[in-house]
C-alpha cells in the first residue's frame, strides 16, 4: 500500500504485507495468506483503516459447496510514516464491512446492527 502527496503525487509512505505480523502468528492468527483489501480509508488525516483479509478459500467452495470468506481484520496506520499503530479489537467476530465517513469514525456491520467506532486514547 502507498500513501501519495499531492498535487505531486510524490509517495509519501509505503506499507508491505512485510511489516505485519507473519500470517498465524500474533494479531495475524486469524490469517493464513494475508493481502491488503481496498475496504480501507483514511479515518482522519493522520490516520489510516488498513483491511487485511484471507484468500477466498476456493477449497471448500470446490469440496464442500461452501461460500464462504476467512476471517478479517482492521489495522490503524500513520499514511505519513506507513508506522502501524495496531490491531483494532472488535469485541464481535469476524468484521468485514467498514465505512469511513471521513468525521474520526468508522462503521462496521454485523448482520443488521450497525456500529460506530473512534480511534482509542494513546492509540496514535
């Protein structure tokens, strides 16, 4: 992932698969192949949502008919430095949808309740 400047377009930080935990390990246990999903957005201007998710298991839409999408998660990360700031800790399962209204907010879905989150005190 790169975070530009502009008009310059010039890269201002660059954020690799590499400077997150190893896939099983950590706030990465839930992972298995990492890729960065573009589900993400700034949260506030100095402050990123960086989406992780699994690969589409393919293995069990093959073998077993299922349909389904591993698990996900949500980083916080500074667009000027790249520096990760952490894992968001949902207390739910499995979040997938976010929202970034742009306001220091985010919002998540889990079936038909929606959720509104802010970035924790010393979290930045």
């Amino acid at each position: 992932m790169r975070w530009h400047r502009l008009p310059s377009l010039e890269v201002a930080a660059v954020l690799r698969l590499s400077d997150f935990p190893a896939a099983g390990t950590g706030d990465c246990s839930v992972h298995d192949r990492l890729w960065i999903s573009c589900r993400g957005g700034y949260v506030d201007a100095d402050t990123a949502l960086v989406a992780l998710h699994n690969s589409y298991d393919e293995a069990r839409v093959l073998m077993f008919g299922e349909d389904i999408w591993e698990e996900h998660s949500h980083w916080l990360a500074d667009p000027e430095t790249g520096e990760l700031h952490g894992r968001i800790a949902y207390p739910m399962r499995d979040v997938d949808f976010v929202w970034l209204p742009g306001d220091g907010t985010w919002v998540t879905a889990e079936w038909n309740t929606l959720y509104r989150w802010s970035v924790p005190d010393g979290a930045r």
